[in-house]
C-alpha cells in the first residue's frame, strides 16, 4: 500500500480562472456567470482600482459593475456606453466605452445635481484669481516704482531779478556842464 503524500494547504481547492476572463470559477459561480465563457467578464481599472463588468443574465451587455469580494455596483448601458455607479449612492459616476474601451467621469448634469453650480463656482474662482493677479501685479509695479500716482506739476513765474540800483555818479548831482566853463 502506497503511503498517503501530505496534502499541502489549499491542496485540491485551487481556484481557477478557466476561462480567463479575470474572474476564478468559484468567483463565476457565486455570481451566476459562467466559468466558461470569457465575454460575460470585462476587467476595467478606475483611478487605479480595478473593476469587473458582469453579465449576469448572459444576453451580451453587462448589467453589473463587481468590485471583488462581494460589492455589486449598478451599471447601465445607454447609447453604445455603460454607466457606472461605483459607490452605490444612485448617481452614475463613470462612461464606459466598450468600443474604445475608455473610461471618463460622468458629468451630464442628470448625475449629480450640483453639477449645475459648478460652472458658476469656476467662474466665480477664475474671476478672483485674476483679480487678485492684477492687484499683486499692479502692487508690484508700485512697489519698485515703475508706476506712480502723478504728481501734480505748478508751473511758478520766475521772479524777475531786481535791477541793482546803479549808484549816483557825483557829475549827475552837478547837473549840466556850463559851456562857458571853457572859456574861462
Ligand atoms: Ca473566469
Ligand atoms: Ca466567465
Ligand atoms: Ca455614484
């Protein structure tokens, strides 16, 4: 009689993924998938975290979004892309295109209803960024001089120079010359 070989751990549970689809066979079961079917799995990655489409009820469009263990998020397929809610609150989050196979944040309004105010927020912020740019800017300018609050410029009459007063030459007190002082 052959001795019994040890069984290591996890010895005859191993969990394939059969088919390859990126979910193991037990994972397929529990959701009613099929172990052997790839395209009922599509694998998409959302800010680094990585998702699985499911196609629970195998008709070719995927009706849940598996985020392993055991969260199942709504997913929905409008106009050739799938929305996606991946926190469960009802509003769609994410497209998923699986022609191009992209994903991108859903802001159509209908999602969240904030989103109507955010256009407004962002103008609000632009406005006052760039207000507060040309105030630092025009402060600067002040600051090192290159503009300035203009002087005003008095334009004084220069006072005429005083004419000196030329002194008396002692012949203008003796009044007109005598011609007759010749012939004396
Ligand atoms: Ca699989
Ligand atoms: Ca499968
Ligand atoms: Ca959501």
């Amino acid at each position: 009689m052959a001795p019994l070989m040890p069984c290591l751990p996890f010895c005859g549970v191993v969990d394939n993924d059969t088919d390859g689809d990126g979910l193991t066979d037990s994972q397929e079961t529990g959701l009613g998938l099929s172990s052997n079917d790839e395209s009922d799995v599509q694998n998409i990655t959302i800010q680094g975290t990585r998702y699985y489409l499911i196609d629970t009820t195998q008709d070719g469009i995927y009706d849940s979004c598996y985020y392993p263990p055991s969260n199942l998020y709504p997913c929905s397929y409008s106009s050739s892309e799938y929305l996606i809610d991946i926190d469960g609150d009802t509003e769609w989050d994410y497209l998923y295109s699986p022609v191009t196979t992209s994903i991108r944040p859903y802001t159509n309004g209908q999602d969240n209803s904030d989103s109507e105010g955010f256009p407004l927020m962002y103008i609000i912020i632009i406005v006052v960024v760039i207000v507060g740019v040309v105030g630092v800017v025009v402060f600067l300018l002040y600051r090192y001089g290159y503009i300035g609050i203009e002087e005003e410029l008095v334009y004084e009459t220069p006072e005429q120079p005083q004419q000196p007063i030329q002194p008396q030459q002692p012949e203008d007190l003796l009044g007109p010359e005598d011609p007759l002082d010749f012939e004396r």
